[in-house]
C-alpha cells in the first residue's frame, strides 16, 4: 500500500472489513444464491445503510446491537 499498489482481501472478519478503505458485498446469499455485487463503499457507508447482511452484522460489531 505505502508503494502505491492495491491490496485485495476476501475477508468475513469484521473487524478487518471495519478498518478497510473500500468494501465489495457478493450476494445476496452464499453459493448458488450470491454472485452479485450488492454493496459498493466505506465501512461506514455500509453500516449506515444496513443494506446487506454484511452490513447487518458489521453494524452490530461497530455500533452494538440494536
């Protein structure tokens, strides 16, 4: 990163999604159910919308539960 080149995670743990500059969410679900590209943005664009399950559960992790 401090080179100027990208780094790409496919990561599930929230907090490493929680510190991540850009988010891609696949979904809608898993395997044959998901494939899309359902979600674009910041953490906290995707914690504020609580568009996707992703976003969901990583709200609950930065914010608490509801």
């Amino acid at each position: 990163v401090e080179g100027g080149k990208s780094v790409i995670v496919i990561e599930h743990h929230q907090a490493v999604m929680a510190h991540a500059d850009w988010i891609i969410d696949l979904g809608p679900g898993a395997g044959h159910e998901g494939g899309m590209v359902v979600f674009e943005g910041t953490p906290a664009e995707l914690v504020a919308s609580r568009s996707t399950l992703t976003g969901e559960h990583l709200a609950e992790f930065v914010e608490g539960p509801r």
